[in-house]
C-alpha cells in the first residue's frame, strides 16, 4: 500500500502528486523532492554502464526508518517515484514493478488524451483512478478524494438496489396470493 | 487490411478541409488580384503549420506510447533509427528505406515509396500539391522526438513522387 505517488516531468517539475490525506503532504513533496537527485544519479549511472537491457524499473532509491523509495523513468525523462510505508513488509518487488507498469499504462493514456496539453499539470479526475483502485492494497491505494470515486459507487449502488427490490418482490408475490 | 487506408482517408480529408479555408484574405490586404495572391499565400502557410502542429501533438503522444520496456536510447542515432523502424512500421506499416547522416545533427530520412503519396500518382505529376501532404508527417516527426527529449527542425521535399525525403536539423546545444 503506497503512501505517495508522484510524476515528475523530465525539467523535474511535478506533474502529479498525490498522498494519503492523513499524513502531512508537505513532508511527501519534500521527500519526493529530494529522491529526484537519487534517481538523477541512477540514471546516469546506468547510461554510463555497457549494459544492453536497461530496465526503466530503477528499484529502492532509498529507505528511512518509516518509509521507503522506489523509483522508475519511462524513455521520455518522465520519472514516478512511490513511496511505501516500511512496515508493510508484504510488498515484494513483483507488485511494486506492477504498480509502476500500471502507472506507466495510466501517464499514457494521459498522453494521449486530446484535453490535455503535455507539460502541464495532470488535471485529470480519471486519468489515474486506476492505479489507485486496482493495486495490492485494493481501492486503499491511495484513499482516493471522494469526488472520484462518488460518481462511481452512485451509478452502482441505486442499479444494486433496484435488483435487490426486484428479487425481493417476485419472491414476495406467491405468498401474497 | 482495411485499417491501413482509414489514417490515409483520415489525412486526405484533413489536407483538404484546411486548405479549403486559405482563399480568406489576411488582416490589411490591399486592393485587386495582388492582395488576393498575399492573402492566399499566407493562408496556405497558416494551414500547413496547422497541419504541423496537429502532426506534432500525434507524434508526442506516440512518441510516448510506442517505445517501452527497456530505456534504448544512448544517443541521436538510436532515436532516428527509432523513428525509421518502429515509427514508421506502426504509423505506415514499413521501414523507412534509407536514413542518413553528416554526424552534425542533419539527417536525411528517404522513403521510396511513401504511403500517403502512392496513390497520387508516380513520377512529375501533382508535384507541386505534394508538400501539403508531407506537413503532417513533419509533424509526426517533430513531435516524437520532442517526447524522446530531442528539438529539432523537420522539413520534407519531394523530388518525384512518390520518394520523399524527410530532413530532420538537430541544432547543436
């Protein structure tokens, strides 16, 4: 279940970021912030290495005593980096590659969106509501905003309801007879 | 099979529909056939850096979806070799025939038979519509390097149809 989320443009300005609404965002940003020169030195490193696959996945930027880094960069210098509450040991790295994979799949899409102007600020309601309801930690991702996630459970639960009234009726009707 | 002429009958129409708009005089024409020629001079570039642009925004967003994976790219020419093989294949369904370079941030992409031209016609004829077919593909061009981080200049130039040259100017920083 991860804490933060960001997405940060290739001048290294943020396009996105999002944390739990319980914690002090300041103190995210600011983490944030300072894993960016981190992930700067991982990806010159990995230029300067002869290496053939260089995976977009950059792994564990760093660990503090609460929480831990991870990072990734897509081939346009657009880097997310997530931060992961250390006491959930339950992660492996499976699920934190998928994560990412899925991130990467939204910031697409994003893209690819004609409303939206690359280089500006994700405004975007939709745009990365699926990471936050298909990851590990389920619909918790992130404690998504209300507004987000209201329409969707409005549209759902008056349609249950209206099922329910209905079985509920024509099991009703022989005895009524 | 179908699929591939849906983007040509897409593009054809979009050519036509922008340059239809280009006979409106600009602002402060003057008077008689002379201003009717400015006006539909700087019409027509308005509507080929129209088309540009459209071709740019494209080029982005596919500059961000088609390479993934693995981080390929060290340098120019992985980008332009890129932009000749996945790019092209995705968008025209072939390669790009030949790419060339001077090593000084000029290079030269040649296709023989271009997709968006072939149906034109083959050898002289309509050689001078053919640029406003190329403004999309420029843009195309443009906009997938500006996602892959690199700016540059991108112009076309039709020698016969249906070769065309592409000629991208990376300027050095």
């Amino acid at each position: 279940m991860a804490v933060c989320i960001a997405v940060i443009a290739k001048e290294n300005y943020p396009l996105y970021i999002r944390s739990t609404p319980t914690e002090n965002e300041l103190k995210f940003h600011y983490m944030v912030h300072t894993s960016l020169d981190v992930v700067d030195e991982k990806i010159s490193a990995m230029a300067k290495a002869l290496v053939d696959q260089r995976e977009l996945y950059l792994d564990l930027l760093y660990p503090t005593e609460d929480y831990k880094v991870y990072g990734y960069v897509t081939n346009s210098k657009v880097k997310f980096v997530m931060v992961v509450d250390s006491s959930n040991t339950a992660l492996r790295d499976n699920e934190i590659r998928s994560m990412f994979r899925k991130l990467h799949n939204s910031y697409t899409d994003v893209m690819c969106n004609p409303f939206y102007n690359p280089g500006d600020r994700i405004q975007s309601r939709w745009a990365l509501l699926p990471v936050s309801a298909s990851s590990p930690g389920g619909p918790y991702f992130l404690c998504p905003h209300p507004v987000q996630v209201g329409p969707a459970f409005c549209v759902l639960l008056p349609s249950l309801c209206r099922t329910c009234l209905a079985i509920l009726v024509a099991k009703m009707q022989p005895f009524g007879k | 099979m179908a699929d591939t002429v849906l983007f040509e009958f897409l593009h054809t129409e979009m050519v036509a529909e922008l340059w239809a708009h280009d006979p409106d005089p600009g602002s402060g024409v003057s008077a008689g056939s002379r201003g009717e020629e400015v006006g539909a001079t700087t019409g027509q570039k308005m509507s080929l850096s129209v088309l540009e642009s459209m071709g740019f925004r494209v080029g982005q967003a596919l500059g961000e979806r088609l390479p993934r994976e693995t981080l390929a790219f060290r340098e120019e020419l992985d980008v332009l070799k890129f932009l000749c093989k996945d790019l092209w294949v995705a968008v025209f369904q072939k390669q790009m025939d030949s790419l060339r370079t001077n090593h000084q941030g000029t290079y030269v992409l040649q296709d023989n038979s271009f997709p968006l031209l072939l149906p034109m016609a083959s050898g002289l004829q309509y050689l001078e519509e053919a640029p406003k077919f190329l403004a999309f593909t420029c843009g195309l061009l443009r906009g997938a390097l500006c996602t892959l981080g690199i700016e540059s200049v991108v112009t076309a130039s039709v020698a016969a149809l249906p070769v065309c040259k592409f000629q991208v100017l990376i300027p050095k920083s």
